[in-house]
C-alpha cells in the first residue's frame, strides 16, 4: 500500500491506494458518450511506457532509438520523457486542484498538463472526464514521489478469482473492455500465428477473434487452434495458441505447466470466455407466464479496438517479419483502419 506526495512541498495527493495490473483499456478513447473510472476505487496502476514530453515525430526518431523504446513499426510520434505515470481513479486522489485555462475539452477536461499540487502549485498531473473516455488521473512520474505506509499490499486471496465481464452492455453496444482486451490480445495471437491459418471454436470466441484472424491470415488448413487455458481449464495441446488471464494485480500472465504459446487476456473478459452464463431461453413451462428481459443482444458485428490492435502490433518484435508488418501498414492505412472488411 503506498500513497503519492508532490516531489516539491511533499504534500500527499492520494489517499492510500495498492498496485493492481495497468488495464488494456488504459489508453482507449471511445465507447459510452459518459465511461465510469477507469480503475476500481483505492488502487493505482504504473504505465511503463514514456509518456511527457518532448513528443517527437516518426520521423525525427530513428529505427534504434524507437526499439530502445519497444516500437518496431512506425507510429504517429514517441514520448520521450521518463515512463511510470500512475493512474488513479479520481475519487483517490487528494490536495490537488484543477488549471482552468489547460482543461479545454469537448465537454469536460480532456488530459494535459491540467493537475497541481494544491499547496504549492506545482503541475502534478493530469485529469480527464471529457465524454467517450474514462474517468481516470495520470500523475506525471517526474512530479511525485511515492511513500510507503502500513496496510495491506494486497486483497486477501490469490487474485485469480474475478467475476465474469460480460460482453454486451445492457443498452446493446459491445462492451468497450471487451473491444479493448480483444484487440490487444489479437496483436499477439497474429504474431504468434506465424502467418498461417487459426482455427477458431465456433460461439463467442469466434466472434470476437475468429473473423478477424479469418480476414487477416491467409486461406487453407489451419495450422494451430486458439483455445482458452488457465485456472479450472483442460491443459491445451502444445501445438496449439493459448488464450490465459491476465493477473489483475500484477498483470503477468498464468502460466501452463508446459507447452502452448500463450497470450493474456483481460481476466473478466478470460473468465467470460472460460465459463459462461447459463443461456437465458425465452421457453416456459406450460401455464407459466412471466416478463422477464431478453438476454442483451448487440446491434451489430464485434469490432477489436483497431488503435489498440495497432499499438500493440507496434510494440512486437514480430511486426518486423514481412507478412505481419504488410498486415500492419494494411490495419494503419486510414482508408481501411477501423472498417468491418479488415478487423471484423
């Protein structure tokens, strides 16, 4: 458990919060026209990438200095400041206040530098509420301090046990975590294809990944299969691509005894995937009447976050191979990125 303080009067700036794993969705914008915090109260999350300034354009970075950062693919820019910003919900944090004239937005703050220290005024971080994103604080890593107290480091438990996330909201768009984590996911799934066929189990796994791997790869025999692997699950054939959970604390991933390649998955959304609901049957029993709600059901095909896709393609040594860097320049291609007939 820790608590951050400004670097420069040492005030604290949250109350105390424990680590847990940086979410997939933690960069996404879009979804619902208002999103609720983007962590659960009373936990913090460090993303290990740079992310102040300077910002640099692709073009005045050159090839090593993009993989000493982990970027093998052209990308719009790079941060090259120091990485380990911090997320908080906003309900954590404390002795801050609001810059009016750096929180221009389109209905509320949308980020920059828009944060400071109460007590001493020094820009601290950055708040966003604007609609379509989530509600989340970024603590720039250069502005803070972080100051262990007593208390627990973690929840009781192995953190393993996570409710299942479901896929459709109940006003029938697809959840925005879902198309987060699957597009994530789908990065590693290609590079770890080889670039041949994926067989896909017909259901929900093949309308979130199938399609897209199916329009992606090539045609003709697959030559893995994608399954699911972790916690309660029948061990995967070697051969084969395993889906596993992610941690939600530590966000490494679960780990099979011996064999498949794996790839990590939103915990909820694995725990969806691995063991769902029974199916709700608008079916009664003879001299039953009853008025329960349908099931949700989405009003159109599940589409993978196609900026999320991208960015974690840009972030594989694998995007360097010919055939996936093709399917890279093909998903960044504005006149394709984000339509049905590329990522669906």
């Amino acid at each position: 458990m820790a608590v951050f303080a400004c670097a420069g009067c040492g005030a604290e700036l949250t109350a105390p919060v424990t680590e847990a794993a940086l979410p997939p969705h933690a960069h996404r914008h879009g979804g619902d026209r208002y999103l609720p915090p983007l962590l659960e109260p009373g936990t913090f999350a460090v993303d290990p990438e740079p992310s102040e300034r300077p910002w640099r354009p692709w073009a005045a970075v050159t090839a090593a200095e993009a993989a000493a950062q982990g970027v093998y693919a052209p990308v719009q820019g790079l941060w090259s400041g120091p990485g380990g910003a911090v997320l908080l919900a906003p309900g954590d944090s404390r002795g801050t206040v609001l810059l009016p004239g750096e929180c221009e937005g389109c209905c509320a703050a949308a980020g920059g530098p828009n944060l400071a220290c109460q007590r001493c005024g020094r820009t601290v971080g950055s708040r966003i509420d604007d609609c379509y994103r989530w509600q989340q604080v970024w603590l720039h890593p250069r502005a803070v301090r972080r100051l262990p107290i007593e208390g627990p480091a973690r929840p009781a438990g192995d953190g393993w046990a996570v409710p299942p996330l479901p896929p459709v909201e109940p006003d029938g768009w697809w959840s925005d975590r879902w198309r987060a984590a699957v597009g994530t996911a789908l990065a590693e799934v290609l590079a770890a294809s080889g670039g041949e066929p994926v067989a896909v189990a017909p259901g929900l796994l093949t309308e979130t990944f199938g399609r897209t791997l199916h329009r992606l790869l090539p045609a003709g025999p697959p030559a893995r299969a994608l399954r699911l692997a972790g916690p309660g699950l029948a061990p995967v054939p070697p051969t084969d691509l395993a889906l596993v959970p992610r941690h939600p604390w530590t966000g490494a991933a679960w780990q099979p005894p011996a064999g498949p390649v794996t790839v990590p998955l939103d915990a909820g959304v694995w725990a969806y995937l691995a063991f769902p609901p029974p199916r709700l049957t608008t079916r009664l029993p003879a001299g039953e009447e009853r008025d329960d709600p349908l099931p949700p059901h989405p009003y159109r095909l599940f589409e993978p976050a196609p900026d999320l896709l991208l960015h974690r393609l840009a972030r594989l040594p694998a995007v360097r191979r010919p055939w996936l860097r093709a399917i890279y320049d093909r998903l960044g291609n504005r006149d394709h990125q984000g339509t049905p007939e590329d990522i669906r």
